[in-house]
C-alpha cells in the first residue's frame, strides 16, 4: 500500500490519540493511542488494535473481554496527528461495560451519570 | 458548581485531549486540547476554548474565523483523562474549510479524500 503509518505525527512517545466512534450508531466510543506498528496491525488485520501506555504492550481491543472492534473506516485529521476509526462494535466499549467511556456529563456545573452498564 | 476542572487528569504539559463531535450530526469535526482554565472558561462561557500548543494561548474556536462552537454538552470519559464535547457548530470547523478536520480515509491503503472545502 502506498499509505505508510510511519508519515504520521507521533508524540515524544511515538503515540497518536485515538477516536472510535460505532460506525452505525455514530456514538464516540472512547480514545486511546497507537504506534505506527498498532496503526499497521489494525490496517492489516481490520482489528483496531491499540497500544496499551499502562501495560507497554499491543492491545487488541477485545482480545480478553470479547469486546472486539472491526475496522469500518480508517481515518486521519487535516494535520496527520490524530485518528478516528470508525469501528463495528461488539459489547461496552469502556472496561466499566458501559457501552461508551464519555458517560458523565457535567450539566449546572454538576456531574449526571448518562448511561448504566450493560447487563452480561 | 461542585465539579472542579483540577480534578481531571492532565498530561505533563498540563494538557487533557478534547473532541468535538456536532451535537446534531454526531460528526466527528477535530481534537484539540485544553487546560484546566480553558475546562472553566468553556463551562463558564459556553463558548468551546481551546488551548493552542503552537500559539501558547487560549484559543476561543472561531474568534478570528467566525467559525464557532457553542457548548451543548460538555463529557468526560471513565479515566478523566479525555474530554467530549458536542457542539452547534458554525461554518467548518476544519482550518482548511471542510466539516470536519477527519476528511482523509485510507482504503485499501490508498488516501482518499471524503470531502471537499465548503464554500465561503
């Protein structure tokens, strides 16, 4: 392919935010940061696979929880230092098994809790 | 208001990340970031403020292009460490005069470009 996941702008720890938003609901999921080698992983696998900043490692979304996003659109930002993925979702996106990570919203100047977690 | 903008979590430039989704086409229009006075004064203003890396400055989104973003609701994720904020934008919200700052996909390795410049 002629894109290389090398021509974007990574930060001083060779990382890039993030954005997945469900593809067929268009709610913003969650953030989080991949290396060139996670944004090569995820073009190559169709699996949005991250880099885990906590545990140093790849994360693919998913891998324990079952949790799992499919690649829909790939998408890069005007200035080459951001992305959002467009992903098939399956299940909570947020480890609290709420199907987004943004659920406070602070209205009035106090925080509203917007969604319940999931049920198994 | 008891929500304290000193509660979130910053990164080590005194940073949190902030999408802006358009709170009735649920696009996704760019990422920036904020500090924890540009958190108060969107909150207070309603009026999105950004904080400018390049410039060092806060940056009132569309102060000088006219291009702004008016609060509708403000959102944290699970962490505290990413912001959400839905908007009623006006005009593009992308400097190079497109919807969103996301117009590049990469299918099939190639970049493809979603949309053009709006006109003036």
């Amino acid at each position: 392919m002629s894109f290389d996941p090398e021509s974007l702008s990574y930060n001083e720890a060779g990382l890039i935010p993030v954005i997945a938003q469900d593809a067929h609901t268009h709610q913003v999921l969650m953030m989080a940061w991949m290396n060139a080698e996670a944004v090569a992983r995820t073009l190559d696998t169709g699996r949005v696979t991250y880099w885990s900043r906590s545990r140093q490692s790849f994360w693919i979304k998913g891998e324990s929880s079952g949790h799992v996003q499919e690649l829909v659109d790939f998408r890069i930002d005007c200035d080459g230092d951001c992305l959002l993925v467009l992903v098939d979702q399956t299940g909570p996106a947020c480890h609290t098994n709420r199907q987004s990570c943004f659920y406070t919203a602070i209205r009035d100047g106090e925080p509203v809790e917007l969604m319940k977690p999931m049920e198994d």
